[in-house]
C-alpha cells in the first residue's frame, strides 16, 4: 500500500495547544546505542482550548518501554509520528505523565535529536528533533522549566540553564526559565574548557565556558573574546542582561547548522568557534565574532521570546540576523558590511526570490520546516527589520523593541505581536508595510526624472512579478533613501528618506540651482531592484563623488556589470575608462582598505548570468567565464604598478591580528594578488604561499596557484601540513573546486570525492566539496553535464543518510530554468532521477519538487 500524500501544515488552521506544561523532569542513562530516557512531565488543562481533549505527543523513532498518567501504567496508540491517550483515560484536571523510551545516539546520522559526534553525545532539536528524545508536544508555543539529570561515566555532563547538583557518574541542571523543546540541550563527553566570566550591569558574575576536544584550547581565545563583546554590547545597545549564573558553548564536529542558541548551553559547529591566524582566514575571524553574536543575541529575541509557531520563524531569526548585523557593524567597518550583507542578499536571497523556491518572509504553509531555513527568512527579515527601523527612527525603534521584550517577555510571540508594538510606541500604522512578511519577491522600482525652473521631481513605479502561489502583489511600503549632489560633486541634498506607498509616486525637490545627479536608495535602504538607465559618465561622477559609501561602491559595481555585460554580448575590448576610475579608485589612500578591495571584486559569474537572463537571454557559463576573466586580466595590464605597489604596501608585517584594519589590509593585498596572478603567471603567489604566516594568505596564495595552473606542489603540502586539522582540510577541498578549471570541475570533485578524507557523513566535509562544485558556475554548468550527474549522484547517497543536508543542497539547482535548452534537459535529467528514486526522504522530495516547478 502507498504511503499517502505528505499533507501542508497551514498558518491558518493553527490552534492553542489543548494542554499547558507545568515542568518537565528527564533522566538520561547514556549508553550509545541504547540510551535511556525516562520522562515526567506535568500537565494541565489550557483555558484557551476548553472541553476535553486527547494527549497527543510527538515522537518519533523511539521505542516505548512503559508509560503511565498519576502512576497509572497504561498502552496508549503509537503511530509513525507519535502516540496518543484518549480523553478518557485522562483525569479533568491536571495530571503527570510519565515515560520511559529508548534511543540510539550512536545509530543517529540525521544529526538531530540526541546523536553522537566523535564519541560525544550532543543534541539538535529545532525545529523537531526533540520528539526524537522522547515523547513530547513539540512545538515552540509550548514553554516549560527543564530539570535535567544526565547518568553517564564521561567526564563532562551539560544540560540547559544552572548546575545543581552532581556526583560521580551523574550531573543535575535546572533551567528555571520556561522554554520551547527546541531549544533543549545536552552534551556529554571527555571534553576541555576553556574559561573567563563577565560581570552583568547590575552586578552579576556569569560563569563562562567554551568547551573543545583536548588539544583545541589554544583555538578557542578569539571566541570567548567575541562572547564577553557581545554580552557587553547587548546591554548598551539593547538594554538587555544575561539571566542565568553560566553561558556555556560547546564545539561539535558533526552538526547541520552552524550553531544553536540552546537556552545556557549553546552548540556550535566547530568551524565557528575554533581559530588561530595558522588555521583561520579573516573571514573565518569575522564569522566566528558574528555567530557568537547572533546565538548570543538569541537569549532575548528567540528565547525569553520564542515564536508561537514555525511560521513566525522569522520573528526570531530576521530580528536576530539584524542585530548581529548592527554588532558587526560597530565592531568593524560599518559600510564594509553594509556591502557584504548586500552580497549576500543578492546572492542568496534575491536568487530564491525570482525562482521555484520564492516565499514569503512568513510563509502560509511548509511540507517540511526544515526546508524553510532560507535566506528570505534569515537575511531578508533582517532587511525588513532595516526598513522599519528607517521608517520609525533610532528612538522610535528603541522605544518599540523596549516594548517588546518588556510587553512579551516569557511569551511565543507572532509577527501580528511585533508590528503593533511598533505602532504602539510610535503611533503608525503598519498595516501595509505588513506586506514585507506577507508577500513573496522582490519588488523593481522603476525611476524616471523631470527637471524644470529649478525643481527636480523623482517619480517611483513599483512592481513586483508573480511568484508560485501569489500572482497579483499590492504594492508596499518602501523607504528610499536619496541624497542629490550638484554637477561639481557638492551634495545639495543630504540623504532624505522617502516613504512610498503607492503604485506609482512622486517627490519633489525644489530651490535647486542645477540640475542634480541623484543616489538613489542609498545603504541599500530596501531590498528591492533598481531599474534606471544610466550613462557610465553618472556611474563614474557617483564612484569618485558619492558621499554615501555603498553607492559608491554600487556605482563601481555597475560599471563593471555594464562593461561586462557589453563584452560578453558582443566581444568588444574591455572600457579603458572603467579601468581609470578603478585606479583613481584603488590609489585613494582616505579610502578603508577592505572597501578598497570589495571595489576590485567583479560581480560574480552568477550575478552576471541572471542579469543576463532578467535581459531575455540565456547565460552561456563558459563565454561569462571567459569574459569575466578577460576583464580582470586587463584591469591587471594596465593597473599593474598601482596594483604592484598597493600589494606590496599592504603588508602586515609583525603578529597576526584579526582586527578589522589588519583584516582589510590584507583583503586589499590579496585582491591585488588576483588581478596581478592574471600576468605574472602565479610567481608572486608562489613566493606568497613560501612565505605566509597566516591561514588568510596561504590559502589565497593557493587559490592563485590553482588558477594559473601552478597548484599541484602546493596543494600537495599544503595537505602534507595540515592532514591532521579537520577545518583546514575542508579548507582544501573546498579551494582545489572553486578555483578549478571549468573543463576540469567535474573530474577535480570525482578525484576529491575518492581521497580517503573525504568523510561524506560529515556535514562540513560534505558541503566543503559540494559546496564548492556548485558554486564553480562554469565548471558546474559545463556543457557535458558530467558535474550535474555527479551532483545528483552525492544527493541520492546522502538523503537516507542525512535528509537535511541532502535538502538544503539540492538547491544547487534551482536556477536550472535560466540557461539554454540543452543545460536544462541535462538537470531536468537529474532532478527528476533524484525525485522518482523509492526511498526519497520527505524533505529532499519537497525541494525537488519545488525546484521543478521552475520550468516555465
């Protein structure tokens, strides 16, 4: 008999669940493949949900040894999903379940629920793992105390919230705040800590903890120095305060996100906490600072306030990427990461926007939540927190968030909840700009000008294209941020911004001498596409005159677009005058080195083919590729003695620092390093890679050896050094795919896929090839199709192994739609392999299916 048609779980039918939990006592006898669970959990009626009602619990891959209500043993009906009590066999009043279950850690490589990594129990239970400890009501709107004892002859038991008793073989822990089952925690094993404390600002002393495999200590510093950063940060700019007497973090190799915010007891992927200047990159320095953060952060906007339901997922995430984004931002340079945000919304999330995986930023309805940990939810709910704080102000969003925590502290909140705090506080009405959260894509604006006897009008269209399910879009509210400088480079206008409403809108601007050249949606202040037909000599004047950074950056970004965009339609030579005004650019010492270098970065071969294909046109990866990298070799001919001399002046002799400045003088050098490895044939990346102190320029000095075809010796050492060190092999992996030749992509990942490291259980291990095949645009499109069968190949291998990680990948396809007849044959091949394969998991089948709905 077929399984039945998996069923949508909908916003709309959603219901209070029918019973409160009063406190939740377990006791876990640890043993890898039979671990004991023993459960009681008091409940009571929910007033909201009166008349009686069964008890269902979730749970699901458990094996039940006994059960009873007030000590009463009874057999209630287990099904694939969990167990239900009838009615009847429940008092009216308030009762105890209790439960004793049995689990396999050791069996567990989905990775969530209570699994083992390297002979260490540890837990991931959002969204639903917890029903695969025991039987429970697992969902965020149901909040209890924890009380934990953990029975286990490792050395190191941690649970959630304070310790409170232990002995030998045995460790207690109360959390007294209650919490969602999502956010339960544990981990046992023979672990190091690594140990400082913070006083509180009202006079507290937290005990904290980072805790790492014997041997790791010394990689642990810079992480503890971002978790003290962060809480001290939290109560200046939030006025929020630790809670418990201990903040522990633990490093986990296997693990499927990068961290979890775990109430006390947060769990890392050990990527995002394990660091030194010889095994981490800049990048790795600055994520790690902003991880730590952002699951620090959580304490308040996720935990003391959770989310009623899934759908509300991004009340949490959205509001909490935000505010990790505003910690970066303060930490280093506020326009650097103003732009990489910007890249990665584009990259990530305007991407999933304009295809089959387009949703809301608080979707209607999911198969499958696990899939829903996406861009829109993560990065453009931040940006919709960006907009309203635009639109309110610094006060009036200090006042709102004030109210927020003060009005819904203890409490699983929903968007309705966020936006009339909001206008509580500030008196607006937030109705349409509700539509952020509601509606699906990215709207365009579409701008035209009008200049007469000294007034100058800007008239604004917006539209946003239908998305699967949601064809007719109101229009939003939008701030656009503007500032207009005189021809002689003068801002006559500082930067206004302008609240649109309507479909079609215009603002004007009068007393003006001349006519003005306008920046437009300045810091990115909406999360839209700007459709505006410029000249280059505009793009250039905002390059060299814009006072705003980000558009002076998007305005340099643009003509390179423009120039590339030309040689690839018709061959021309690349635009002398584009290489000049990046040479003003990259001469002008008042400028921060790393917005110097994200300034040498061309847009990326993607971002090329869906300009391309937003154009009408399907993108040929090979012939971008080849463009793109003609483009950079001229930059480097006719720049080469600034590049030369900026490269060598950029050095950082003396210790390695991972501070910002440090970090963006070598951003500079290396980005440097790539334009000039185009004519210098990969010498001075060859006396680079000899010479490196640091993780940052090694591993960009092998880029550039692998790209001018000088890789083999080095890639050879490089493992030779660092066999041992599980990240810097991700590492090498990662850097062989990404720089590999395109006719070369699909045999580099096939000869990687066999070394003997490659661990394809391991999450990080298989996103670092995986990962880096997909992202090589040209050598995972190439013609032969040799990547996209291989591709497929590694998902229907890993889906009955880990589900989650099989999902989120598959996304490597989804702008399969853009490209020629022949390339999308080639993936429709393979995704509909993927999806008629018998034993496809629930979540993988959902992707596929969404993904192949983009042909159109």
């Amino acid at each position: 008999m077929k399984d039945a048609a998996p069923q949508p779980t909908l916003l709309a039918e959603y219901q209070p669940y029918p019973f409160t939990v009063t406190g939740v006592e377990l006791t876990f006898r640890l043993a890898p493949a039979a671990t004991r669970v023993i459960a009681k959990i008091g409940f009571a009626p929910n007033p909201e949900r009166p008349g009686r009602h069964d008890l269902r619990l979730d749970g699901e891959t458990l094996t039940l040894i006994s059960a009873a209500v007030d000590g009463r043993p009874l057999s209630p009906t287990i099904d694939g999903a969990g167990l239900t009590v009838p009615a009847a066999a429940l008092p009216q009043g308030p009762f105890t379940w209790e439960a004793e279950v049995e689990i396999d850690p050791k069996g567990n490589t989905a990775l969530e629920g209570l699994y083992m990594s390297g002979g260490m129990y540890c837990t991931q239970c959002e969204a639903e793992g917890f029903r695969k400890i025991t039987f429970y009501p697992d969902r965020p709107d149901v909040m209890a105390p924890f009380k934990v004892r953990i029975e286990s002859d490792l050395p190191v038991l941690l649970s959630n919230g304070n310790p409170t008793a232990e002995g030998e073989g045995w460790a207690e822990w109360t959390d007294p705040w209650p919490k969602p089952a999502y956010l339960f925690a544990l981990v046992a094993g023979d672990l190091a800590a690594v140990r400082d404390s913070f006083t509180t600002m009202s006079g507290r002393k937290v005990d904290l903890a980072i805790w790492v495999r014997d041997g790791d200590q010394d990689r642990c510093p810079y992480a503890m120095d971002s978790l003290i950063r962060s809480m001290k940060w939290d109560e200046e700019a939030y006025g929020r305060e630790y809670d418990l007497d201990v903040f522990n973090i633990v490093a986990v190799d296997d693990f499927n996100m990068g961290a979890m915010e775990n109430k006390g007891l947060n769990i890392f992927n050990s990527k995002l906490v394990l660091a030194s200047p010889e095994t981490a990159t800049d990048a790795d320095f600055e994520r790690i600072e902003g991880v730590i953060a952002h699951e620090y952060f959580h304490n308040w906007t996720g935990n003391r306030i959770t989310c009623r339901d899934w759908f509300q997922l991004c009340l949490k995430e959205g509001l909490t990427v935000f505010r990790d984004q505003e910690f970066t931002s303060d930490m280093r340079s506020a326009p650097v990461k103003r732009i990489d945000d910007v890249l990665t919304l584009r990259a990530r999330q305007f991407r999933e926007d304009m295809g089959p995986l387009a949703h809301p930023v608080r979707p209607d309805s999911y198969f499958e939540i696990n899939n829903f940990y996406t861009a829109t939810v993560y990065e453009k709910g931040a940006e919709v927190i960006g907009m309203l704080k635009r639109l309110v102000g610094e006060d009036g969003y200090r006042r709102a968030l004030d109210l927020y925590f003060d009005r819904h502290d203890g409490d699983a909140a929903t968007i309705e909840d966020w936006l009339k705090v909001f206008e509580d506080a500030t008196g607006r009405d937030l109705a349409q700009f509700k539509r952020w959260y509601t509606d699906a894509g990215t709207p365009r604006l579409a701008v035209t000008e009008d200049w007469q006897d000294g007034a100058y009008t800007l008239t604004f269209t917006q539209k946003t294209a239908p998305t699967p399910g949601q064809d007719v879009k109101a229009p939003r509210v939008i701030p656009i941020a503007v500032g207009l400088l005189n021809p002689n480079g003068d801002e006559v206008v500082p930067t206004t911004v302008l609240e649109m409403s309507k479909a079609t809108q215009s603002f004007r601007f009068d007393g003006l001498s001349a006519r003005p050249v306008p920046s437009l949606l300045r810091g990115f202040s909406a999360p839209v596409v700007l459709d505006r037909a410029v000249e280059p000599a505009e793009r250039a004047f905002l390059l060299a005159h814009d006072t705003d950074p980000f558009n002076r950056w998007e305005a340099g970004r643009a003509l390179a677009k423009d120039v590339l965009i030309t040689m690839i339609a018709d061959g021309t030579d690349p635009d002398g005058g584009f290489i000049d005004a990046l040479g003003r650019l990259l001469a002008d010492e008042t400028l921060d080195p790393a917005f110097r270098a994200l300034c040498l970065r061309l847009p990326s071969e993607d971002d090329l083919a869906q300009t391309l294909h937003d154009a009408g046109r399907a993108p040929d990866p090979a012939h971008i590729h080849g463009q793109r990298k003609r483009l950079a070799t001229a930059i480097a001919r006719r720049l080469e003695t600034p590049l030369a001399a900026t490269y060598a002046a950029m050095a950082t002799p003396g210790a390695f620092s991972p501070d910002a400045a440090s970090a963006g003088r070598r951003a500079l050098r290396l980005a440097c390093l790539a334009l000039l490895n185009r004519i210098d044939g990969g010498d001075r990346a060859a006396a680079l890679y000899n010479d490196a102190g640091n993780m940052t320029e090694s591993a960009g000095a092998l880029a550039c050896l692998i790209e001018a075809g000088r890789g083999e010796a080095a890639t050879n050492a490089f493992y030779e050094r660092w066999h041992e060190n599980r990240l810097v092999i991700d590492k090498w992996f990662m850097i062989q795919l990404l720089h590999a030749a395109p006719d070369k992509t699909a045999a580099t990942a096939e000869r990687l896929a066999a070394h003997p490291d490659f661990d394809w259980k391991n999450p990080n291990r298989f996103r670092a090839l995986m990962g880096a095949l997909s992202a090589n645009h040209a050598g995972f499109h190439d013609a032969s199709g040799a990547a996209y069968r291989f591709y497929a190949d590694w998902l229907l291998k890993l889906d009955p192994v880990n589900p989650q990680i099989t999902a989120r990948m598959s996304t490597a396809f989804e702008t399969w739609a853009r490209y020629d007849a022949d390339r999308k044959a080639l993936i429709r091949a393979e995704l509909s392999r993927i999806l008629h394969h018998p034993s496809l998991s629930r979540d993988t089948r959902e992707m596929v299916t969404r993904i192949l709905g983009a042909d159109a």
